[in-house]
C-alpha cells in the first residue's frame, strides 16, 4: 500500500478564521480602497449579511489593504457593554485609537539633576491611552463635545507624520450598538454626531461597521442622514465560480482530491455559503483520506453525515431555544417557495392556510416574528419585507419534518 504523506486538513469552518483561500471577495475589497482615495472622506463603509457570510473574514483583509495606503486601523468587536453609555463607547474609541497612534510624540520634556554630575534626560509624551483619556475628561461640554475635541487634537498631531493620510475605525459586532431613551444615553447618535462633525471639517478618520442586517435600519432610525454617510456592501452566498475556487485551490500539493461529482455536490448541499463550505470540506476532506489510506476505490461523500453534524453543530442549539408555536412559525415560512428570499406577512398568513389546520393571523405572525427577530432568526427587511436570519435555516427546518397535517411544499433539494 501506497504510504500517504502527512498533510493538515487545510479548511477552517471556525467563527472567523480565515480560510485557506478567500473566494469572491475582490469587488469588496477595491470598494474599500476606494473610499480610502478619498480627498475628503463623504462616505464610510458598511459590510453586511447573514452570519456564515465571511463578514469578519472579509474585515481582517481591509486591514493590509487601509495600511499599505498608509491608513492607521483603529477597531474591534462592539460588544453591548461597549454601547451601554455614551462614556462606554467614548472610552472603547480612545482604547482602540491608543494602540495606533500610542508611538506618535506629542512633545518631549528635559530633566536636569541636581549637582556636580548631573545627568539631563529627555522623556517623550506620546497619544498614548493615558493622555488620550486625560485630555478628554479635561474637556468641557457633553460626551459628544469632549470626544469631537479629543479626536481633533489627536488629529493635529497625527497629520504632522507625511507617511499617515488618514485613521480607519473598524467595527465588527456593529450592530450590537443601540441608544436607550430609557436611560437617556445615546451612544449610536453621539458616535454618528461625532464622525459627521469631523468629516465636515475634512478630517479623514473612515468608519467602518460590520454587522448583520439589522444594522443598517437600526442606523438610520437612530440618524436619517445615515443612508447618505455610508456606502453598503452587503455579502451574499458565493457563485459557482467562486465556491469551485474555495473548494479546490486549498488542495494543491494534498494527497486528496475531490473530482467534479463531489465538488457539485459540496456546492449544492453548502448554498456557496463560506462557512458552510469549509465546514463541509472539511468533514469531507477527513472521510476522504481516511478512504484512500484504506485504498477504498471509489471514495464517496457521506453528506448526510456531514449534514446531520452540521445540523447538530450550527443550527441545533438556535432551534431548540423557541417555543413549539415560534417552530410551527417559521416551519410555514420554509415552506414558502424560496424562503431564503424576502417574504411578506401575508404570503406566511396564506401559506399558513395551506399547511395548518389552524391557520395563522397577520397580527399573531407578527408578533412572533418580533420575538424571533430578538432572537436573530428573522429580520426585517426594507419595504415591509422579511427573510430569515442565518442561511440554509429553511432547508433545516425541513429537515426536521414538522408538518404533518397538511402536506408540506418543500423548497428545492435539501
């Protein structure tokens, strides 16, 4: 028997690795050097989608990209804490800001000793984490005054090095942020207020947000003046072109191959969906040398394993925290041919008459589609529309076989 050489299961399904190689994202990726070449900064950058979308994936390769263009990168994940207060997101933006510009002098202090063999010393003030939040809780006003005045002093410092154009502010998790009336603390708007006051002012400091499809409405319901600040580049699921390239070129110099069969049926059974893809490949990857060190001859993919793991692994958890009657729910909606699509309140009411034996009501589903929305399952889209919130969730729930008092109308293969 042929000896086969190690070799690492190359693919990476894990929440944000990157994969061995990124398919598909090229127009995304020049929109943003794009908005970098701006002489005055008019538009930022929003990046959204479903999660398994390669949102934060596509994030990590702006970053090179602002930097060569010699952009510093402030950013990180917004967690809800970080929007708690307006203070909270003041101090999570000069925490980020500190670690590029901690190295950039803001003067230099001599010290002599005292005697005979006095020895004079040089220390160097730096926009440091430090100084940064000194100065701005030594600034007079509200929160969005102090941090409108920070960021400008940090600016008049930073615009002395001919080697910076510019800072970037990137945010994952961007839809975490909310302001709370009830508290009357509104860290969205301060952070909104803020960027639209520098730019007009022609300071170069680009946001950019990643989040899932909720933010953008949640954007311009806290400012309607949002849709005109930024540029949205939502991310959807890989062409066939691209998933071909994900799927294969991670396996040059590997003892395993997929042939033409395997690579179709991978692409169909993922949706194009990254994190599908590596998921699949990954599990197939196994089987598959496992199969040809055993010299089986025919090697096969045993997808409905994989999918069952899938199952367990991605979707499991999110379906087994609803309540009996939000299932029935959203076990009509998969129903709805393409309901990876939009789809209204009625069409759900209608098909409900079709696959129920007690039908739902426009208001009922309503309701519920609040609850799932909080829940990340549904969203709702612009013009009344809805679609749900993680990829592939129709052809799971199917899968589950629910209904069976009327007979189902399933949506494509699954």
């Amino acid at each position: 028997m042929e000896t086969i050489k190690p070799f690492p299961n190359p693919y990476r399904p894990g929440a944000g690795h990157s994969p061995p190689y990124l398919a598909g994202r090229e127009k995304e990726q020049e929109k943003f050097s794009k908005l970098l070449d701006q002489e005055v900064v008019i538009k930022n950058l929003i990046l959204t989608g479903l999660r398994g979308t390669g949102k934060t994936v596509l994030l990590e390769t702006l970053k090179p990209i602002g930097i060569s263009k010699e952009w510093l990168w402030a950013g990180a994940d917004l967690s809800e804490s970080a929007s708690v207060s307006e203070n909270s997101i003041a101090i999570r933006l000069l925490t980020d800001l500190a670690v590029a510009t901690s190295q950039i002098i803001i003067d230099v202090k001599t010290k002599t000793g005292i005697g005979f063999a006095s020895e004079t010393s040089k220390s160097a003030r730096t926009l440091d984490y430090k100084n940064l939040v000194e100065y701005f809780q030594s600034q007079p006003g509200l929160v969005s005054d102090k941090l409108k005045s920070t960021l400008e002093w940090v600016w008049s410092y930073v615009k002395n090095n001919s080697k910076i154009r510019g800072i970037v502010f990137a945010y994952d998790e961007a839809q975490n942020m909310s302001d709370n009336t009830k508290d009357k603390e509104y860290p969205l708007s301060v952070l909104l207020d803020v960027f639209q006051s520098l730019q007009r002012k022609q300071i170069p400091f680009i946001l950019v947000f990643v989040g899932l499809p909720t933010l953008l409405s949640k954007l311009v319901e806290t400012r309607t003046y949002t849709e005109r600040m930024f540029e949205v580049v939502e991310l959807k699921s890989l062409s066939n072109n691209e998933c071909k390239a994900a799927i294969s070129i991670p396996l040059v110099n590997s003892p395993v191959r997929f042939d033409k069969v395997a690579i179709k049926l991978i692409i169909n059974r993922s949706g194009g969906y990254p994190y599908f893809i590596q998921f699949i490949c990954r599990e197939t990857f196994d089987s598959f040398l496992s199969q040809v060190t055993r010299e089986v001859p025919n090697p096969a993919v045993p997808m409905n394993e994989i999918i069952a793991k899938l199952d367990s692994e991605f979707f499991a958890g999110r379906w087994n925290n609803l309540s009996d009657r939000q299932r029935e729910l959203l076990t009509v909606v998969a129903t709805i041919q393409n309901p990876e699509q939009q789809f209204s309140l009625q069409e759900v009411a209608e098909q409900s008459k079709k696959v129920l034996k007690k039908s739902l009501g426009g208001s009922q589903i309503n309701q519920m589609f609040i609850k799932l929305t909080e829940k990340g399952l549904v969203y709702k889209a612009r013009h009344g529309k809805y679609t749900l919130g993680i990829p592939m969730l129709g052809k799971y729930i199917l899968r589950q076989g629910l209904l069976n008092s009327k007979a189902a109308h399933p949506s494509g293969q699954f």
